[in-house]
C-alpha cells in the first residue's frame, strides 16, 4: 500500500489536477494498491475563512465572493470532465454549496461565527475538491471512490485543531478498506467527533490524513505531492539559493516543520515515525526528480546542519524583576497561565540570573497574553519583584537544525558571528537540549537577510558573496568596473567569490538590480533602465534591500555623498572610497564613521585617500595595531607636485614646466589647487589622525609655494603670465638648492603632533632625493623603524592605481565575511 497526498498547490488549476492524474495513474499502473488524499484547491480554505467572517460580520458581499469560488470549481469540472458526463458532477458541487450557501445564511443571521462553524465552513474546501477529481479519475475510467475522511478520522472536539483517536480511527480505515479495493479518494485535513460534527485537524493538516492512514494501513511509503523539489534547506521563496534535502530524520524534519518550513504539517511526521514508514516529499511539477526522503535515517553528513527554518510574525514577551531571582514555581505558574487561557508558546529563553524570563507567541495573542499575565502576577507586580511584562511584536524567529550539531563544536559561533557581522541584533535565543535546535529571535525586517546570510555561511561557504553599490562610474569608477569584470572569473574560481553589482549610479542615472547587473553591460543597462539619480534615494534602498554583505562604494569626490556614509555605517553596510572629504573634514566626523563602523562590525576602508593604492594607510593601521609607535611621518604625496619638482631643473622656466604639466593632464583644470597645497595638506591630516593625532584642518600649516602675485590672478590664463613674470623667483629656489647640493622637493610633515606642508631642499643622504616621474613617497620613523625609516614609494596617482586599490579595499573585505 502506497499512500499519496498532494497539496492544495497540486489541485489548484485544471492543468495542475491533470499532472497529479497522470501521476496516479502511473503509480496505479505499477500494479501497488494505492490510495490518495487531496487538499482544497490552493487558496481555497482561506477564501472560505474570509466569507465566513464577512457573513459574520454583517457583511452581505460574501455572497459575491462564494461565487467566485463556486465559479472556480465549476471551471474545474468544464475543464475536467467530458461534457457528457458533466451534469452528475455539477449536481454534486451545486449541492454542496446550495448546503453552504445556507449555512452562511445562518452564520450571517445570527452574526456570529463559533470555531465548530468554521470547520464546518471550511471542510467544504476538501469535499469539494476532492469530488471533482475523483469524478475526473472516473470519467478516465479508473476505479475510484469519494471516501469522506469524517466517516472514518475520529476526534475529540477541539474545534480548528482536534486531536485524533488513533485506536478507533485505525480500527475504522481498516475496516472501511477491507470493504473495497477501489482507489479511495480521501479528503485531508477533515474528521469528525463521535457524535458525528466536523472538525479539523490545524492548517495544513491534509498532509497529516495522509499520515494517519498511510499508518493505519501500514503503507511501504506516503508520499507527499507540492510544489517545491522536497524539502529544502530553507524555504525556496525566501532563500533563492536554498537547495534539496536529500535525507532527513523525522526528528529533523519535525524541528523544520515546527519553525516555520510549511511544506510538511507538523503532526503528520509522528505515525509514520511511530510506525517507521518512509515519508517522501515530491514535486508534482517535476516528478523525474528524487526529492526529499523522511525516514529514521539522519541526513548525510556533508553540512554541519540540515536546514533552517523561520517563523515569520511573532510577539515576544518579556517579563523581569529582580523578586523573580530564586523563586521557586514563577515560569510554572507563567506557563500554566498561558496553556490555561490556550495562548501556545514556541520558543521560551531565561536568562541564568533568572532576572528575566522572555517568550514568542502567535502575536495575535499578545494582547491577550499581557491581561492575564498581570492578573496572574499582580501581587508580584504591586510588590515590584516583577517591575514589567513588555511585549515587543515585528519580531521573527529563526532556527537552524541538524542532528550533525549534536557531533560539531562551533556551529553556534558561526551562527551568532554571520549575524553580527550583518549588524543583525539577536534579541534572545534557545537551545532545544536535543541539541537538534538552535533559535534566535531577530527583529522580522533583518530576516531575509539573516536567512540568506545564514544560508550562505552553512551551505555555500565555499563561494561567499559580496553586493556592490556603486556611485560614480567615471574615470576612477569605470575602471573599478572593468578590473571587476576581467577578474571575476578568477575570484570565483579560485577565491570561490562572488562579487555582485547590485547598484550603479553616476550623476544623471541610477540603477539598482538586486539579481546582479552584468559587469560587461553596464553601461547599457544604466542608460536603459536607469532612473533619474537621487542619492538619497539610492541610500535608502540600498537600506531597505538589506542584503547580507552590502558594500558603498563611493568613487566620487563629491561633498554631498560622505554625508550618507554615517547612515550606510549605522545599517551594517561598509563603505570603500578614494573620496577624502569625510576623512579630511572635522576631527568628531572622522571619529563617528570610525566607531559606527566598528559598532556595527563593518568596514569603513579609504586606503586610496592617500597615495592611490599604495599601501600607505594599511602600513600605518598594521604598526598601530602591533603597537609600534610614530615617531615623525615625511611624504611626498602629490604626483603633480612631485612631477613638476622632478622636471624642474637648470635651463627650464617652472612656468613651462607647470604648462607641461598641465597639458599632460596631470594637474587640476587650475594648476593652483595643486600647488596651493591644500590637498596634500589634507593628506597629512588623514595620516596624522591614523596614527591617532585629534587633529583639525586648520592646525596643518601650509607654507605657500607660490608668490601672492601668482595666488591672486584672476583667471588661468593670468595665473600662468605671474608665473612667467615669477621666474626668476623659482629661479632663486632652484639656485639656494643647489648650492646646498640638493633638490627642491615638496614634502608634508608631522612630527611631535605638529603638521606641515612646505618646499623643502633634501640632500643626497635623503630617501626622498632620487624619485622619479609623479611617485609618491612616505617615510615613517617608529620605534621600530628608527635607525633607517620604512619607505613606501611608487606611483601615487592614476586611475588604474586607484581602481586597484579600491578593489584591494574592497578584496579585504571578503577575506572578512564568515
Ligand atoms: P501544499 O499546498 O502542497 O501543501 P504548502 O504551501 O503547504 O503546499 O507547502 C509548500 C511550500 O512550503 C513551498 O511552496 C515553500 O514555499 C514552503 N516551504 C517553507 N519551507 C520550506 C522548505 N524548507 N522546503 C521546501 N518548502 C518550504
Ligand atoms: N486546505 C487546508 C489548509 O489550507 C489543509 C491543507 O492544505 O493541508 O490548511
Ligand atoms: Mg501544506
């Protein structure tokens, strides 16, 4: 005996009943002795539950509404069953809603709606149902009859949620099938008390008659038909990498079911467990696949869990007092106040103080919940050993499970530091002392980010993830975007990463596609389907997209955008950026990006703020963080300044040199916001508070380079006539600096907590005399770098440099996820 049951989303169009014939037919035909348990036609039970409380509440448009239903099911037979033998079958249907149709008369009449109603009201989904296909089954000649499951599941009257006699309802589907060797047509989720009133067995409770009689008929194996490929490792809509379940205990599945995975009813897995039947969970739309098999039998051992599951809207409850420490019976009463006034409790959690006892409830129950619980606890509450009984409701749980937790340290820790890592706050969190469970409770808006997050660190830990949201896609920007496209083949191969585009913006357009965009279209993409750019509301989404492993990245130099970094931080989003401007502003704004991103466990990477992708930045944090201390910082940190003291030498006019240098397009538009000096000066000031130097921008001291005749011409043109007329002043420089056998270089400094910037001239003994082109060059006298300096020298400008050390940025961060 084979006992199938298939879902309401197997019988939910005339297309999908024809699947599950041809499904039934073919296990007919294999000549096993079959029987079947349908559900309502998808949707079907609460469309009923609704009419029901409109007819309840007065309010007569449930009479249109049950003829939409009746309609569909009238549909369903048209499509079904051959015209001819058509009318048999409309009789029955239009029988049972002309019996619906009255009752709901009365409902509304007499306005009210009593659970015993309800499941009257709702047993028509499954009685429906399951008359037309057994109909259909006939008219393609098999030999099939309607069995009435309330004829044979007996149950006590716990109305919504009855609880079964197993002795006489095994006794009776015994009897019932040594009468017949018809294929039986069950209805789910339906039985009936002694007295013969209908009842039903909780939502989603076909799957449990499938359970019951597959037990009571001792079957090889109860199949449950859905629409999903078995049982997943996370629920398929909400976790799109989620992936089958090949094996699993029925413990295991339990623990999935109870926390949220709907795909099998709860109950249904104790009678088979009891009788050791193999539960198999099938796609009714891809029947070549094996799907999931329930059995005694633990999942293989390849994942340190087997699944994770979630209830998605639950209130939590949270009672405390320091009158709780020590006193013996308070949860005792707690929970029998609870199960006294039916309210269920899913997840409790104490804190070993015992200052604090928290719980989740349905939170339609919340309400209730706090009434009689201050009545329970009122004298506590008068004499203040409970100070509060607070519910907290938009809270969602998760859990993961696995029999393999029960052999494997860490999974806990890997679990709390993926959320933390996500900025994902655990309100409370239980251990089943099965050691099968593990719950948290977290806030419901983090829970699509804290499934996949989670999902990700288990099952896919071998490819991690990162999404990138980009501003600016200009020189800097594109090239990022060309270096990610030509690398990612390598990083998914090799450094098993994925880096996902999800949002572009330059300042007309902006594009954010949380499936990827394609690194080599997006320009076309951005122009196509991008949508006028507002960076306020490219921030917000990105907020509200709340992917795990979210990175800014600003490739602008825009003084609008910083001002959103604290917002990204604060949401657990990092931020990489060559723009200086947040770093380079007040000393307080540099420290609250610095601590909100160390608050919310992210990133907040600027390395190319100084010296492209020179590791300049990185050198400074490792000898920091090793406890080295700076003693005084030298650098040459313009490549346009050091370009044109390089090229400035006997026989050449400085005005000429600064022209060349100009037409190379290695200064500013105005060559004087290079040589002003203000932009290394805020260099240096990045440096000095990297090593921990409070400092303001007005304290580095700038020597000016250029004469105040140069400084004060009105335009560029007027600029370059004042450095022709200047010459011979450069000239002078030049002179002073040879005499003293060096060379003119333009170097920031800070040394004892003070900062400059100023032309100096450096002898052949110092690092900084031979460069070359527009490098860039940094010495750094420490503790441990006292006799000879550590110097790091190279190109310190260029979008291919700064690309990559955006992208180096942005690599580290990766190396970093869980
Ligand atoms: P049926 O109507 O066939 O009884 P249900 O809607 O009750 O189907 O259950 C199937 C649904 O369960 C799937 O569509 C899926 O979204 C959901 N689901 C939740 N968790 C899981 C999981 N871990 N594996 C598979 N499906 C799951
Ligand atoms: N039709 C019922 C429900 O929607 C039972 C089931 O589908 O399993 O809850
Ligand atoms: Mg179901």
């Amino acid at each position: 005996m084979k006992v199938l049951k298939f879902g309401g989303t197997s019988v939910g169009s005339v297309d999908s009943i024809k699947q599950v014939i041809q499904i039934l037919e073919k296990s007919i035909s294999k000549g096993e002795r079959t029987a079947v348990v349908f559900s309502a036609m998808g949707g079907a039970t609460n469309r009923l539950i609704e009419i029901g409380r409109m007819a309840a509440a007065g309010n007569q448009e449930y009479f249109e509404l049950l003829k939409v239903v009746e309609e569909r099911h009238f549909a369903t037979i048209r499509g079904l069953i051959n015209v001819k033998q058509q009318s048999s079958t409309f009789a029955a249907i239009k029988g049972l809603f002309n019996e619906l149709e009255d009752i709901l008369r009365g409902v509304s009449l007499i306005r009210e709606l009593t659970d015993r109603t309800l499941d009257l009201i709702m047993s028509f989904g499954e009685r429906l149902s399951t008359v037309i296909i057994t109909e259909a089954l006939k008219n393609r000649n098999l030999k099939a009859e309607f069995c009435d499951a309330r004829q044979l599941v007996r149950t006590n009257a716990h109305f919504g949620m009855a609880e079964v006699d197993f002795p006489v309802t095994n006794r009776l589907i015994l009897e019932h099938f040594a009468k017949t060797s018809a294929l039986q047509c069950i209805t789910g989720f339906i039985g009936a008390t002694p007295e013969g009133i209908t009842t039903t067995l909780g939502r989603g409770g076909s799957d449990y008659t499938a359970s019951i009689f597959g037990a009571a008929l001792d079957a090889q194996v109860i199949e449950i038909w859905s629409d999903v490929d078995g049982m997943m490792t996370a629920d398929p809509r909400k976790v799109p990498n989620a992936f089958t379940i090949p094996s699993i205990s029925y413990a295991e599945a339990m623990e999935l079911s109870h926390f949220g995975a709907k795909v099998i009813y709860p109950p249904s897995l104790q009678p088979a467990f009891a009788k050791s039947i193999p539960l198999k969970v099938l796609n009714t739309f891809n029947t070549d696949f094996e799907g999931t098999l329930v059995s005694r039998a633990a999942n293989s051992k390849e994942y340190a869990i087997t699944g994770i599951s979630s209830i998605d809207d639950m209130a939590l409850v949270n009672i405390q007092g320091s009158g709780m420490i020590g006193v013996a019976g308070i949860s005792a009463r707690l929970f029998t106040t609870l199960s006294d006034n039916n309210i269920s409790v899913i997840l409790i959690s104490q804190a070993s103080s015992e200052h604090s006892i928290c719980f989740t409830i349905d939170p339609r129950n919340a309400e209730r919940a706090q009434v009689v619980l201050e009545k329970a606890f009122e004298t506590e509450m008068a004499m203040g050993d409970i100070d509060s009984i607070t519910i907290e409701k938009n809270v969602s749980i998760i859990a993961i499970v696995g029999e393999g937790m029960r052999k494997s340290s860490g999974v806990s820790g890997r679990l709390f530091s993926v959320l933390g890592k996500n900025g994902i706050n655990i309100i409370a969190t239980a251990q089943g002392s099965s050691e099968l469970n593990i719950s948290v409770v977290i806030s419901k808006n983090d829970l699509s980010k804290a499934l996949n997050a989670i999902h990700g660190v288990f099952f896919l830990s071998e490819t991690r993830s990162l999404n990138l949201f980009i501003v600016g896609v200009g020189l800097i920007g594109g090239t990022l975007l060309e270096q990610v496209r030509s690398q990612s083949a390598f990083l998914s191969g090799e450094r098993l990463l994925k880096l996902n585009i999800v949002g572009l913006s330059n300042t007309r357009k902006m594009l954010l596609e949380p499936s990827g965009i394609a690194p080599d279209h997006w320009r076309d993409e951005l122009d196509a389907h991008g949508v006028k750019t507002s960076i306020p509301a490219f921030v917000q989404r990105i907020i509200e997209l709340n992917l795990p492993n979210s990175v800014f990245v600003d490739c602008t130099s825009d003084k609008d955008i910083v001002r959103h970094y604290g917002t990204l931080l604060d949401a657990s989003i990092s931020v990489v950026t060559p723009n200086k401007v947040a770093n380079s502003g007040r000393y307080a704004e540099y420290q609250r990006l610095q601590r909100t991103a160390l608050q919310r466990g992210v990133k907040f990477l600027y390395e190319t703020n100084v010296g492209a992708g020179l590791p300049i930045i990185n050198t400074i944090q490792g000898l920091m963080d090793s406890g080295d201390k700076f003693i005084k910082i030298e650098a040459i940190l313009s490549g346009t300044l050091s370009y044109i003291f390089n090229t400035f030498g006997p026989q050449v006019r400085f005005a000429d040199v600064v022209r060349e240098a100009k037409a190379k397009g290695y200064t500013e538009p105005d060559p004087r916001d290079d040589l002003s000096g203000t932009d290394v000066a805020r260099k240096i000031l990045i440096l000095a508070r990297e090593v921990g130097v409070p400092m303001e921008p007005e304290e580095v001291k700038i020597t000016p380079l250029l004469p105040e005749n140069c400084l004060q011409a009105p335009t560029v043109e007027a600029f370059f006539a004042e450095l022709e007329s200047s010459n011979d002043y450069f000239e002078n420089l030049l002179n002073e600096a040879e005499a003293q056998q060096g060379v003119l270089r333009y170097i920031a400094t800070l040394d004892n907590n003070h900062a400059t910037v100023q032309l100096r001239v450096v002898d052949a003994r110092h690092p900084f005399y031979n460069l070359s082109g527009s490098d860039n060059i940094v010495s750094f006298t420490t503790e441990r770098y006292k006799d000879r300096p550590l110097v790091v020298k190279g190109p310190g400008a260029g979008a291919e440099v700064t690309a990559s050390g955006v992208f180096a940025d942005i690599m580290s961060i990766s190396s970093y996820l869980g």
